[in-house]
C-alpha cells in the first residue's frame, strides 16, 4: 500500500495542541474519506496524553475524596469540600 510522510516544525509562539488540531482540520477538508492519516511522534505522544485525561481527573478527585473522608472521617464532609471546587476552577478556565 502506498504512504507518504508529511513533516513540519512549529513556528515560535504556536503550541503543538494548536498545529495539531489544524493539520487534522485540514486534512479532513481536504483529504477524500479513503485515506487514512495518523500522527507520529511527539504529536501522536501528545494525543495519547490527551485520551486518558478525563481518567486521571476522576481518578484524582476520587483519591481527594478518599483522603478527605479519612481527615475528617465522614463521608459527608467530603462532599460538601468538593462541592466547591467547581466555581474555582470555572474562575481560573482560559477566556479567548
């Protein structure tokens, strides 16, 4: 089966999130629904990154839950902690 490799360099200022996302929306503008791409190296590292994210984030908070439950040993008071997380967290999300 034939292949073909594209290479590219990032231009200073421009994150390796932002070219990824670009070079695959271009692609899928402009590539035919037959031909299959991928990513290879850091590129395909940091999409692999990406899929276990909402993992590590429920995994994480699981684990705070736990460790306040056992602080203030009740299975309430964790809750009510954690319960304000949510607002903090909108505060400090990136605007465009």
């Amino acid at each position: 089966m034939p292949a073909v490799t594209v290479s590219f360099n990032l231009l200073p200022g421009v994150s390796l999130g932002d070219a990824v996302d670009r070079i695959g929306e271009l692609a899928r503008d402009t590539l035919p629904a037959s031909i299959r791409t991928s990513f290879q190296g850091t590129a395909a590292a940091y999409q692999s990154s990406l899929r276990g994210m909402g993992v590590l984030l429920v995994m994480a908070i699981l684990v705070i839950y736990m460790v306040l439950g056992i602080l203030y040993e009740s299975f309430i008071h964790p809750l009510t902690i954690l319960s304000g997380l949510p607002r903090p967290a909108w505060a400090l999300w990136p605007r465009s």
